[in-house]
C-alpha cells in the first residue's frame, strides 16, 4: 500500500524515474533552466547551452558568467523580480567572442512557506538560430523587393520603347508579348537558383524554345556554361529572344539547311577578370541585311544590353545569316 502510495503521490523510486526522463527530454531541447539564491548568487543550472559559460557554475553571478552588458541588464531584471515578486519575461542578447546568442528568458521567484522571496528560477530558451533566419528572410525580402523594381523598370521601359516602334495594335501586342515572356523565362531561371543568376545553357534553351513551334533549327551550344548575375541574365535573355525573333518573324530561315552556333570563351578586358565573349552566328539562312532588322532589336542588341552589362556589342550580316557578338564584363558572371 505504501509503494502505491509513494507512486500516486510522485515520491521515492517512481518521482525519481520520472525525474531522471524529464532531465533526459529537456537535454533535447534547447531550454536551460538555473536557480539562484536571494542574493542573485547562482547554485545550479541545468542544460547549459555549449559555450555560454565557461567553468563552473555554483557561487558566481552574472557579473562573473557574461560580458558587462548582458550581465548589468540580467542583474537587474532579477533585482526587480525580487522586490516585486513578480515574473518577467524579456530577450537578451549576449555577444561572445565576437557572435551575438539570443537567449528568451523568463525569470520566476521562489517563495517559503511563509509567502517570503527566498530565490529565482530562470528558464532561457535559445533562439539564436531563429533570430538568424528572420535577419536571412528580412534580407530576402529586401532583395525581393530591390528586384522587383528593377524588374518592373525593366517591364516599363520595354512597353514603352516597343509601343514607341510599334506601327500597330497587333504589332505592339505580339512584339511585347514575346519581350515579356523572354524577361519572364530568364527571371524563372535566375529564381530557381536561389537569385544567384542563372545558367548560360539553360537561358540559351528557354529563349530558344520560345520559337520551336516557327520552323527554328537546332541551336549549337559551345564553349564555357558560367552563370550570368541576375540582371545580366535578364538582358542577355532579351538579347537572345531578339536575335530569334529575327531570324524567325523575319522569314529568314528556310524549311532546310538553317543552323545557329552559340558560343561562349573568356577573352582579356585588360583587368584582373576576363570577359565574357558570347557569340551568335547564323548559317544557311536566306540573304538578309541589317537594315531587314527591326530598329528596336537593333537597338537592344547594340545599346540597350552591352550597356547593362558594362560591355560592348558587334552585329552584321554575313552571307547566309548574321554574326552577333557581345562582350560581357567579368562582374556580371556569378
């Protein structure tokens, strides 16, 4: 009767199993809990987080445990809990050796029997990792935002220069339209990998896959594959849909014989990092002049692009197609 009593009541072997599983739970998480006299003077902790205090523990203060600054605003947190007797629950950070600890603490009084103040428990839960990846999303967020007011930018001038050259509606519509799905492909690519850029091969194939359906030969890829910086993918994605939309909507490739090789080789600039010389040359295709060019293509392939990619640009016609060169600046490779 006695060892069920002791069981019910939480006391003698059975408290001390459920103990000893409590102890081994909370050694999972990242709660500490420390309890310290009336005098702020600590005599236990347990689950204390690695690294946050070196040595041992009983018979310190805060003021022995951590920097000035954490030690003063804890010391007085607790001061205030004992002359209140009221809970507190605060955030502190701690900066050791050079890293910033989030620590969420909640401080408690003891009391005796008699109602007396006689010590604090303090529960801490480290959010370090936490508060590290609400600075990563902020900073994000912000990157998000900056892109997307480049990208509206960017959205805003196309609209405006090609209903500028636009001789109609239609005309406006289906020129803009394949303009806006070039940037769209290039911005999906630059989001798969994490706004880092985006793989010259893969910009390649999805500009290219935009006229598969119009009679487009297979595309040559060669040389190096780097990854384009997110702006410079855009433009270099309009670039490319520009060249095809020529070659397609110009009629200039004929049902046989049509081929285009892209190539792409690091060339000297005259500074620490090479460029990026991307390559567009058109064989087999029906004679065409530059002047068969639309002057809005001429104008992004020549101006618009090279100058947001801190390079220059080439383009003529060659017998059987054209040749297209743009010079990329060794920053705007990721």
């Amino acid at each position: 009767m006695a060892q069920q009593e002791d069981a019910a009541n939480g006391n003698g072997p059975e408290r001390a199993r459920r103990l000893d599983f409590a102890m081994r739970a909370l050694g999972r998480t990242q709660v500490s809990i420390y309890y310290q006299t009336e005098d702020l003077v600590y005599q236990w902790g347990e689950n204390v987080p690695a690294g946050l205090i070196s040595g041992g523990l009983a018979g310190k203060t805060d003021a022995d445990l951590f920097p000035w600054l954490a030690a003063d605003r804890l010391t007085t947190v607790k001061q205030k809990v004992l002359s209140s007797g009221d809970p507190q629950r605060f955030e502190l950070p701690i900066n050791l050796d050079g890293e910033v600890r989030w620590f969420d603490l909640w401080i408690d009084p003891e009391r005796d029997a008699s109602g007396r103040i006689i010590g604090i428990f303090s529960t801490a839960i480290e959010t370090t990792e936490q508060r590290r990846r609400e600075v990563q999303l902020k900073n994000l967020l912000r990157e998000v935002s900056h892109r997307s007011k480049n990208l509206l930018a960017i959205i805003l001038s196309l609209a405006s220069q090609t209903a500028r050259s636009a001789k109609s509606i239609d005309g406006f519509v289906t020129a803009f339209s394949g303009r806006l799905q070039s940037i769209s492909r290039a911005q999906d690519l630059v989001t798969d990998r994490d706004w880092r850029g985006a793989l010259l091969s893969d910009l390649i194939e999805r500009q290219v896959a935009l006229f598969r359906g119009d009679r487009f030969r297979q595309v040559t890829v060669r040389g190096e594959n780097p990854v384009l910086a997110p702006n410079a993918s855009l433009y270099v994605g309009l670039a490319l849909h520009e060249l095809c939309a020529h070659a397609v909507r110009g009629g200039h490739i004929p049902t046989t014989g049509a081929t285009i090789a892209v190539t792409a080789r690091r060339v000297p600039d005259g500074s620490t990092e090479r460029m990026l010389r991307l390559e567009w040359v058109e064989q087999g295709m029906e004679e065409e002049t530059l002047a068969d060019m639309d002057t809005l293509s001429l104008a992004f392939l020549e101006k618009v692009v090279p100058l947001a990619v801190d390079g220059t640009a080439r383009i003529e016609a060659i017998p059987g197609g054209l040749h297209y060169t743009l010079d990329i600046a060794g920053a705007h490779i990721a």
